[in-house]
C-alpha cells in the first residue's frame, strides 16, 4: 500500500499548483466550489472505465 501512495504523489505532485493542473489538461471544472470540499477539475482525455494511479482523471484543491 505505501508503494502505492508513493506513486500516486509522485504523479501528482506537478500539479499541487492549480495552474499547473490547468495547463496539463485539467482545465473543465466540474462541480464549482464546494464548501468545505474546494474545487474538483478533469482531464477529459484521461477518461475512461479504468482506475490507473499514474492517470488520475480528476483533481481535488481543497481549500
């Protein structure tokens, strides 16, 4: 499991700045602002019916 989480930050972690997330493909918004939650963005082009921890599909900001 910890491999696991390790990967995932490292996948990451280019995008702990939102405007790094944006200029990757993560640009559409989905949800607007949740209170307590932040901000959720996607990258279209990585959808699909498979959970891949180097691919993540959605971004969470939490604020």
């Amino acid at each position: 499991m910890d491999k696991k989480i390790n990967q995932l930050r490292l996948t990451v972690s280019p995008y702990t700045n939102i405007q790094n997330a944006i200029a990757a493909g993560y640009n559409t918004e989905v949800t607007g602002y949740r209170q307590h939650m932040g901000f959720y963005y996607i990258n279209a082009s990585l959808l699909d019916v498979e959970f891949e921890i180097d691919k993540p599909e959605l971004l969470l900001y939490a604020l």
